[in-house]
C-alpha cells in the first residue's frame, strides 16, 4: 500500500521504522517544523525526521497542516492510507478526505479512556493496572474515530510514565502492520467508541507537577511515576541562606504505613531514610535534585538544615 506518515513524537520511531522495513511504500514524512532545544535554544529536528533522511525519503515540515498548497501536494501524491502518530496538529476535513483508503491514528491509550495529550501520564495517575496502543479512523473530533483494533500491556506497581512510553512504543509496529494488513485484504472492522466512557486528558505543564503533600501518600506516589520524566514532580524548601527554592522529586518512592503527627509536608527521619509527611501515611524518598544543584540521594540533602515547605 501506498502510505503517507505524519508523525513527530519518539513514540513514533518503532512504528515508522517497522512500516521502512515492509512491503509497503511509504510517500514521505510530513513532521513538526525544526524547534529551538535548550537553553542555547539549539535548532532542532524531530528524531523522526533525520530516521527519513537517511531513507531518502520526501519530508514536509508546514507550519499549519491545514494550509491549503499543502494538502493540495499530498493529494497529488494519491497516498492509500496516511497514518498519524503523535503529529501535534489538528487535521482539517480537507486533509482527512485525501487518502484513498483510511487515514489512521496510533494513540497511546485504550480509548474511549483518555483522549488528548497526556494519556500515558493518566493512566499510571489514575492507577490504571494496564493501557495499550489504539489504532483507529481519524474524525474531525479529537480520539473520537472508530476503533480498528487495540494492543494492551500491563503497568505494575513501579512503571513511570518513561518507562510506559517504551513499551507502547513497542507494541505500535503489531499493532499498526496489523491494521494495514486488514486494509490490504478488505478484512477491516470499526468499532464505535463507547461515549458514554470517554474520559478526556488536557496538557500538561511543568506547574502541575507540583505536589500536594496533603493529599493520600498513595495518590502522590503515583503522580511522581506519573509525571517522570515529564513534567516531573516538585515542591519547594527553605534553604540555609533563607531562600526559597524548589526541589524536584524523583521516583522511586516508598508509602511506609503510619504517621508522625506533624503537619504534611514535614520531614521524618527514620535510620537511614528520609520520609514525609502526606494526608494520610508516610512517603519515603530516595532522589532529589535542588533548584541550581544536582540530582542527589535524600540522606545527602537532608544533611542540611533544609525545610519542606507545607503545600
């Protein structure tokens, strides 16, 4: 089959180079423009993009998908399925009609649950016991095309959002070459999402990492799995100079069953581990790294005379 890519996210990369290595053709990449990186703000390509290059392969870089030249080049190139993998734009009417056969979206998670950007963060938030990869048709409304199929995985007690991430990108190559191969031979279903068990996921920012510490230890231990790497966990502490400065909290944590009958947020020493105190238990920690210092093991930090600061 004829197939166009639109993709940008790492999330991608198992897929694309899964759909290279088929008898499929594919047409080109179309990808996010170039972005400045880092604090020296260094242009740079989606990982994706240099992966086409070395393929030779067309690639299209428009500043908005819905640009009327643009789509007027993809219909030219008569693609039969165009697959959409963590674009990053929303897809105009115009666009979805172009492909002969589907246009198709892998999205990180077991829709109806958690349409939107953050789904892997949401599952393992929420306490999710497993998620997976949904392939389905791409409508004009978010997530909300039927399913063509889906592809699940376990997330046990210690998974971080990172760590999900891999492994959903591992199972996208099943799952799509899967899809492609029911387009190939006219054996494709959808399924209508069930709407009534839709739940929607907004973007996330890095201040929604900051922790609640009066919230149930086992509510705030997720969201540090949650949100690593992105947009990873912090509170703030008093340092010796009086300032206030933040504290990026690392997984992995440990809930230790009791309290200490201080305020939450407040620092407990136990031997050699260093604890807090949330609305409900203990949370232990093992990895911070302070606002302008380095990634550090709690018993280094709190060698200070730190103070949490109570959220």
């Amino acid at each position: 089959m004829r197939v166009l890519f639109m993709a940008t996210g790492d999330i991608a990369i198992p897929s694309f180079e899964a759909v290279l290595n088929s008898t499929h053709e594919i047409l080109g990449l179309v990808t996010q423009p170039d972005k400045p990186v880092g604090r020296k703000q260094v242009l740079t390509a989606p990982a994706i993009k240099t992966i086409a290059q070395q393929h030779n392969l067309d690639i299209w870089q428009p500043e908005k998908a819905s640009d009327p030249s643009f789509i007027d080049g993809i219909k030219a190139l008569a693609p039969d399925v165009i697959i959409v993998i963590a674009y990053g734009q929303i897809l105009t009417q115009d666009l979805i009609n172009v492909p002969n056969t589907a246009i198709v979206n892998l999205h990180a998670s077991l829709l109806p649950k958690y349409r939107g950007a953050a789904c892997i963060q949401a599952a393992i938030d929420s306490g999710d016991l497993e998620s997976g990869m949904t392939l389905m048709h791409v409508v004009k409304a978010l997530d909300a095309g039927d399913i063509i199929l889906q592809k699940k995985c376990e997330i046990s007690p210690q998974t971080t959002a990172g760590e999900l991430h891999d492994e959903l990108a591992r199972l996208g190559p099943d799952c799509l070459l899967e899809g492609l191969e029911q387009f190939e031979q006219g054996t494709g279903t959808r399924t209508p999402q069930d709407e009534s068990q839709v739940t929607y996921i907004s973007k996330l920012l890095r201040h929604h990492g900051e922790i609640d510490w009066s919230r149930p230890a086992e509510e705030i231990e997720r969201r540090i799995r949650a949100y690593h790497p992105w947009p990873g966990t912090f509170t703030t502490f008093i340092d010796n100079k009086g300032k206030q400065k933040r504290l990026k909290v690392f997984p992995q944590t440990a809930i230790v069953s009791g309290e200490s009958g201080l305020e939450p947020g407040s620092v407990v020493a136990q031997d050699d581990k260093f604890c807090i105190q949330t609305g409900t238990d203990l949370l232990e920690i093992t990895q911070l790294q302070p606002e302008g210092g380095r990634r550090m093991t709690s018993s280094d930090f709190f060698k200070g005379s730190h103070t949490m600061k109570l959220t």
